[in-house]
C-alpha cells in the first residue's frame, strides 16, 4: 500500500510539473485554461486516493492495535484463572484456613 501511495504521490509530481508547463506554454488562452482545469482534476483525484488508502492503513493500525490490547487483557485473566486453579489444587487459602480452625 505504501508503494501505491509513492506511485500517486509521483503522478502528482509530473501533473503540477505539467500544470507549470502548460501556463509557460504558447497556447492561446482558452486551450491553457482547459489544460489546466483538466491537470487540477486529476491532481484532485490523486490526492483524494492518497487520502482513501491512508484512511484504509489508519483503520488497519487501529484494528492490529484493538486485536493487540485484547490479547493483553487475555493474558492477565489466564494468568489469574491458572494461579487460582493451582491455588485451589494446593489447598490454597481455604485448605490452609481449615487447618488452623
């Protein structure tokens, strides 16, 4: 996806370089005046890609991001569950309670 946006940052690039040409150009006025609104639309279009797949690569992040915090939270209530478990299997507090009653 990074390539891709590399790839429309670079048609930006050769369409502003365009978009110089054209008003240095020769061309009566009605002709540079086309040129250019054709070059502004398709920059525009370029940009508003750029926009959408870092859009797409943000909402990626967030969701690689979510999926990490809950494995965290996962683990910390494993480990508790366990540690009670083997704690119960042991006697645990409530064996060693009994004992002294």
């Amino acid at each position: 996806m990074a390539s891709r946006i590399q790839q429309l940052q670079r048609q930006i690039k050769d369409a502003t370089n365009e978009l110089k040409e054209v008003a240095n150009s020769d061309a009566d006025a009605k002709t540079k005046k086309q040129q250019a609104q054709l070059l502004q639309t398709k920059i525009q279009m370029l940009q508003a890609q750029i926009e959408a797949l870092q859009n797409q690569q943000a909402e990626q992040a967030q969701q690689a991001a979510q999926r990490g915090a809950e494995a965290v939270r996962q683990k910390p209530d494993d480990a508790v569950q366990s540690s009670s478990r083997s704690n119960a299997g042991q006697g645990g507090l409530g064996g060693l309670l009994d004992e002294y009653a």
